[in-house]
C-alpha cells in the first residue's frame, strides 16, 4: 500500500468537510477497499473512514419503504431487514463469507459497482432510490456500466430507500473461488408489475431483462418465461464461464427466483 | 504516525502505527501476537480472522487505526485462564481437525464466533460459515467433525 492519512469523523458533515481534500476517498468496510489499495490500484491522500458514523447506519421502516443507511453492514441487513424484506435480508446474508458479512457495507458495494456484486441486482429491481448527501439517484439511473455509477467526486450515499414489493427472490449462482455471483438473478413483483434485474452476466454491469419483466407481468409463474432467451452476445466470458452458459443461466435462475417468490 | 488503543485479549495496549497499517500487522508485529497468520493477499483464506467487538473479521482488511476503543480478541487470548485448551482447541487436537496448522488460529475463531450466535450449528451450517476459512491440508472433514464435537453434538453425522 501507498501511504496515507487516515481520518475517522464522527458525523456526515465532517466526513464531507475532510472529502474536500485532493484525492481523499471514502472507505466503508473495506472489504474491496483495501485488497485494492494492497495491489497499488489506488493511492488516496486521505482515507476518510465512514465507520464511526452512527448517522450512516441502521435499518428503518417508514410505511412501505425500507430505508437502509450507506454504512450497514451486509450482516445487520441480514439480520434487521428480515422482518420487513426478507429476499433483501437472504441477499445480504450471502454475500462473501461472515467476515466479509461484518464489515462490508451496503453503500460501499453500490459505490463500487463490481459487475458481480450481488447488491445492484436489489436495488435495481426493487427501483429503489439512492439518496447521497446532495441529491436522490433512482436506481435506473445510478448504474453505468462496469464499476461506474452516477456518484460524482466527493460524493457520497448516505442511504437507499427501497419500496417492498408483494414477493421478490434472488437467486445467485455462486462462483466458488471469489464467493461472488457467476450469475444473480433477483425478481420483484410490485402491484404495477414486475422488475428482473441481472448481475454477474453482462459486460455492461447489471442490468433490467425487460422481455422478462413483461412477461411475468402478465403471468407471473416461471412457465410464463418459455420460449424466451437472453441474447449471449454481450455477456461475460471468462475461465469461469462461457457467454452461452450465463445467458443460459439467467432463464434459469429467473424461472427459479420467480418459483421461489411465489412461494 | 498516530496513536492506536485497544484491548487486546482482555489487556488495553497503546500503538504508534501509520495510516496504512493492518490491524494483523499491528497484533503482530506491534505486539508480537504472532499467532494470527496471513495466508494471502486477496481477502480470501480466512488464516487472519479474529474477533473486534465480538464479531469474525478479516484482520488483513481492516485498518489498525479502524480498530482504535474496540476489544480484539486473537488466538492467544483463546486458551482457558490456567493455560489449558478451551473447549474448541482441544476439539480441533482430538478430531485431527488440523495439519500444518497454517489455517488453525482463523479456523478457530471462525468456530467460536459461529457457536456463540448458534451453538449446536448442523454439519451444514457449519461447512457454510466456513465459506472463508480456507485450509489445503485437512480436507475440511475433521474440522466440521471437531466444531460438531465442540458443541456438544454426535460427530458420526459429518460426512466422511
Ligand atoms: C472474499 C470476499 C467475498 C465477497 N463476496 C461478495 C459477494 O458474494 N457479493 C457481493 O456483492 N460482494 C462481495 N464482496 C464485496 C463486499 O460486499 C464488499 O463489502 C463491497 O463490495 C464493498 O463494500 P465496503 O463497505 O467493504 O466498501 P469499501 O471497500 O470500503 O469501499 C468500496 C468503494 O466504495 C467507496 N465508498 C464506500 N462507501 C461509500 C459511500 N457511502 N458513498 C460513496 N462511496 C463509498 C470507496 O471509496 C471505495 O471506492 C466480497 C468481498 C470479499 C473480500
Ligand atoms: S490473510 Fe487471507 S484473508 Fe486475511
Ligand atoms: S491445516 Fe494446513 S492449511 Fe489447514
């Protein structure tokens, strides 16, 4: 790692305050963070640690929103959104392993946007909102492509609001080596229709399947989806997989996630 | 360079550390608690786990300074007050659930933070907590057989 200054406020405002200095750089959990820094792919002045403040953090309802602050951990999500979504709360309980679970975040994963990560699949489908300390993201228009989202320098996301809808599932398909998703498919059926969101397959990062959605917001039973395929053309291939076997997978993982919702 | 505290196995020690500096670094060679290893680079083979505020983190992805007023607890601080194994260590030396050992300190951290949240955990359960404690020696089977026995549990149910 290169060297740098370290600095731990104990509120938002003065998170912003130290944010202002060249190249500083928030650090969440990091669970992504810091792998990086000890390969020398980032070399921050100033790591400004979101870690000590409360305000960030927690798990809060207001009528049909779960409302969840940027510095959760992915293991309070899993054990404080269960009550009120649990396809969100079984999202966030596999991700990584339990040390991983403990100190990543939620605002960390979506600021990072890895192509694999299993957060943006959520927030997409669920049309959730990413609020930061200047503005409020909706979810179509945070994500852009791989590792790149709306955030702007300096900015940072202070919580998401996700609407719960009637039933939702995820479904990941585990890429044992890294714990990521070879493919996650999470679906969510609103009174207004359903949303399909796919993460790990594109080289474009996560992404809505729209023919699936309109299907499933006819009919929402897997059946609904026979007959349609995902175009291979612009998915991930690597040693892991081939571009055919992920655009298999998502029908599959779709078909499952939407059995598993409707319970 | 800044000021660390913490405690550490019950006892409260004070650091000069730099920014960049891990907490596996400090309990190492800050403090000479080199019971704590590191396995990778990559946030990957669990060999570093130990316990801040309770809870199973990767010390090789945490600052030292991220660390300051927390309670650490590491392999060293396992053992009972009059030096003998707890329960788990010595369940780990009666099942054979090690080898070379390299793993051993992560994996038994892991374990106790697993039983202290679930304390008669399924074969299952426990091959899924340990999603991020990897080992190349043992094979895995002898130490769901030794964290079955640490709770009390028959361990002829794990697989062979
Ligand atoms: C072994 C392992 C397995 C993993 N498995 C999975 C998995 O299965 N699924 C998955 O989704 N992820 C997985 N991850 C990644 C994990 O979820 C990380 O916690 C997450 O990607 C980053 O969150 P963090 O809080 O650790 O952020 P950090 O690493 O601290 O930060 C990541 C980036 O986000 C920025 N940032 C952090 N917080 C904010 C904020 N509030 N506003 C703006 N920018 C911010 C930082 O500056 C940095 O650029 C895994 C990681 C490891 C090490
Ligand atoms: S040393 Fe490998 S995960 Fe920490
Ligand atoms: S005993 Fe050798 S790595 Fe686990």
């Amino acid at each position: 790692m290169y060297e740098f200054e370290f600095a731990r406020p104990t509120s938002l405002a003065e998170a912003l305050a130290a944010l202002k200095a060249e190249d500083a750089q928030p650090l969440a959990g990091g669970q992504t963070l810091i792998p990086t820094l000890k390969q020398r792919l980032a070399s921050p002045s100033v790591l400004v640690s979101l870690s000590a403040i409360e305000e960030l953090k927690g798990v809060r309802r207001e009528g049909d929103t779960l409302c969840i602050g940027a510095a959760t951990t992915h293991a309070e999500v899993a054990r404080e959104a269960a009550a009120h979504y649990p396809a969100l709360a079984a999202l966030a309980g596999g991700i990584g392993d339990p040390a991983v679970r403990n100190r990543g975040t939620i605002g960390g994963s979506l600021a990072n946007n890895d192509p694999a990560a299993c957060y943006p699949a959520a927030v997409l489908a669920s049309g959730a909102t990413v609020v930061t300390n200047a503005r409020e993201i909706a979810a179509d228009d945070f994500f852009q492509g791989l590792f790149t989202t709306a955030l702007e320098e300096g900015e940072i996301i202070t919580e998401v609001r996700f609407p719960i809808p009637q039933a939702a599932n995820y479904q990941k398909f585990e890429q044992p080596a890294s714990l990521f998703a070879l493919v996650g498919v999470f679906v969510a059926r609103f009174a207004d229709g359903v949303r399909v969101a796919v993460t790990g397959a594109s080289e474009e990062g996560v992404y809505r399947w729209e023919s699936a959605e309109e299907a499933l917001s006819k009919e929402f039973r897997p059946d609904a989806l026979m007959g349609l395929r995902m175009n291979p053309a612009n998915m991930i291939h690597d040693i892991h997989g081939t571009k055919e076997y992920r655009a298999h997978l998502v029908g599959v993982l779709t078909r499952r996630a939407v059995a598993a919702a409707r319970g | 360079m800044a000021q660390v505290s913490m405690t550490v196995n019950g006892k409260p020690v004070t650091g000069e550390v730099e920014g960049r500096t891990l907490l596996v670094d400090f309990l190492r060679n800050g403090l000479g608690l080199t019971g704590t290893h590191v396995g990778c680079d990559t946030s990957q083979c669990g060999a570093c786990v130990v316990h801040v505020d309770g809870r199973a983190v990767k010390s090789c992805t945490m600052l030292a300074l991220e660390a300051e007023g927390a309670e650490v607890k590491t392999i060293e601080g396992m053992a009972n007050p009059d030096g003998s194994l707890s329960v788990i260590q010595q369940a780990f030396q009666d099942h054979h659930g090690l080898q070379c050992g390299f793993c051993t300190p992560g994996m038994v951290m892991s374990a106790a933070a697993l039983l202290a949240e679930n304390p008669k955990p399924t074969e299952a359960e426990i091959r899924h907590y340990l999603d991020g404690n990897l080992c190349r020696c043992t094979g895995y089977h002898n130490i769901v057989k030794a964290i079955l026995a640490a709770s009390g549990q028959d361990v002829s149910i794990a697989a062979e």
